[in-house]
C-alpha cells in the first residue's frame, strides 16, 4: 500500500506507455499501518486507474507489475487497486 503525493511528468517516454500516468507515491511501512506517518522511501508507481493525490493505493511490485501488459514493459511498481478504506488489527 501507498499514499500518492504526486505525479511525475516526463519530457521524453516509452513508447510503451500509453494511456498512463506515473505516480510519486510514499510506500507504507508496519508502523504506518499504526497510524504513525512515517513511510519507506517514495516510488515511481505507473497508474492506468485515475488515482489522485492523497489517495491510497495497492501496489505491485517486481515482475508482478509488469504482468498486467501484453507485452515486456519497462515497469517496476503498478497501482492495482485504488483504496478507499482498510482495516488493519494487530
């Protein structure tokens, strides 16, 4: 999970990406999950569903984040879901 804070604007891109927006987006650590506002380092997140800043999103990483496309494309972390509410108990 991630909290969006931003989007990333690029002057030259893939020519595979079509259609997306890219995401500047704080991972959640535990201790987020705790309500504490600390996260891990921010991210590059590639975004086909609309999200918009402040919003929490699941993320993909790794090979995983790459499996939504026909073919190899270049990306390493993907939103998967737009989060409107979560539970979390210890």
């Amino acid at each position: 999970m991630g909290t969006v804070v931003g989007r990333v604007t690029l002057s030259v891109r893939n020519k595979r990406f079509v259609g997306e927006r890219l995401l500047l987006t704080l991972p959640w650590t535990s201790d987020t999950f705790d309500g504490k506002d600390t996260y891990a380092p921010s991210i590059v997140v590639y975004d086909q569903l609309g999200a918009n800043i402040g919003q929490n999103i699941a993320i993909s990483e790794g090979r995983e984040a790459a499996c939504p496309f026909p073919e190899p494309t270049p990306v390493d972390a993907y939103c998967a879901a737009l989060v409107d509410d979560h539970f979390y108990k210890k």
